[in-house]
C-alpha cells in the first residue's frame, strides 16, 4: 500500500468524535484526521511490517500516520537514531506511549534507550524512557530479572519527580516490574517500601501506590497484566 492510498482511506474513516477525545486527552490536533487508536488498529491490519512506509508515515506528521508508523514498522531494522527522533518529533505522550508499547519495547536498542531517557530532562523524553520498562515488564518474556533490579534502582533515582506525566510513568514502571514474577514483586515491594517513607511527596505517592497493588496476594500470585487499563483513554472494548 503507497502512502497515498494509506492517507486516503484514512480520511474516509475519519469521524468529528476523535478529534474531540484528543481535545479531552490534551493531545495537539493541529495535525489530525480524526481517526481512533482503535479504528487505527483495525486499519493496521491490513497493512504488511513495512520499514520503508513506516518511514513515510512518520514523516507525514498526522497523528494517525505516526501511529500508523509505529504499529507497522519492523522492530529489527529501527536505529538508535530513529527512535530518538520520533521520541523528540512525538507531541503528545499517547503518541510517545504508542511507539514505546508497540514498537521500541521490541527493538535491540530498547534497554539502552530505556535507560538513557530516563536519565534526560526533557518531560516527553523521561517519561518515554519509564514507559519503556513498564511496557519491557510486560512484553519481554526472555530477560532475567537481574535486569529490572537494575531499572528499579533507577526509579529509586528518579522517584522524587514532580511532573505528572513523568510522576505517573515512574509508578507504573514499578508496578508493572513487580507484577511480572514473585521475585521481581519482592524486590518492588521493598522499592515501594523505602518510596513511602521518601522525604519527597512525589517518591511517597508513588511508593504507596505501588505497595496498595503490589502487596495484593491475587496480584503477587496471579500475574496477569494489561496495560489497556493503565491507559483507559486508550481503552475501546472492540479491541479486548
């Protein structure tokens, strides 16, 4: 599918109701058809991976084209480079949040980068960076758990902040990592134990959030994880 024929059908989905959900979401619609993340997926269905047209449709620079970018993209040939372009060029953090969940949490780079975003300023950046490890806790099924003991030392780093979206991010990176194993919930709870008692109003809302969900016996037991409902803007109950 050319990229014309992508924008074209796109227009064709396109209904008022979007626009207003990203009005309510915060989300810029200057550059906006009009075209729901879950209208958005059922689209990206019929569209191969594709590299080359992903590349197209981020640069187009409609919302949905860059969403569109991140569903089909092929996690194995995406540079370092690009993912931290479309993380800067992101003007929303759903837009942010779809590209570290459906494309960058698969990617080789996705520890480095994870780590490395974490460590920025700048507030899209950061929170893409603990985005990252929630939507790794969840996704990644191979790595050991030495590696989210080592993320969790840094949310102990970052845990005083006090920007909401970055704030929201660092507590859901906690509790996703300690929802993924006993172990990794142990090792979380006592994260989340050492937060409650921080100093810092920040580091305390997000440590005794994490303790009420973590400490919870069907939580440590059960496992089962879904970030639909981290994200209810996002949630459409077609696509359950």
């Amino acid at each position: 599918m050319l990229l014309e024929e992508v924008i074209s059908q796109l227009k064709t989905l396109a209904h008022l109701e979007a626009v207003e959900n990203m009005y309510r979401i915060e989300s810029p619609t200057d550059h906006v058809l009009g075209v729901s993340l879950a209208g958005l997926r059922k689209f990206a269905k019929k569209i191969d991976k594709n590299h080359n047209l992903a590349q197209q449709l981020w640069n187009a620079g409609f919302y949905e084209t860059r969403v569109l970018a991140a569903f089909i993209d092929e996690p194995d040939k995406v540079t370092e480079r690009q993912m931290d372009r479309w993380i800067r060029e992101s003007e929303s953090s759903e837009l942010c949040d779809v590209c570290c969940g459906n494309l960058f949490d698969k990617t080789p780079w996705a520890y480095q980068k994870a780590v490395e975003w974490t460590g920025k300023s700048e507030e899209l950046i950061k929170r893409s960076g603990f985005m990252l490890m929630a939507e790794l806790a969840v996704h990644d099924k191979k790595t050991q758990d030495e590696e989210f003991i080592g993320l969790l030392e840094i949310i102990k780093r970052e845990a005083s902040e006090e920007r909401s979206l970055v704030k929201k991010a660092i507590g859901l990176a906690l509790r996703q990592i300690g929802k993924r194993n006993a172990n990794l919930n142990t090792h979380a709870v006592e994260t989340s134990t050492l937060l409650s008692a921080s100093e810092f109003k920040p580091a305390r809302i997000i440590g005794q959030e994490a303790l009420r969900e973590l400490t919870d016996a069907g939580r440590k037991h059960g496992l089962k994880i879904d970030l639909y409902f981290s994200h209810p803007q996002w949630y459409d109950a077609d696509f359950r």
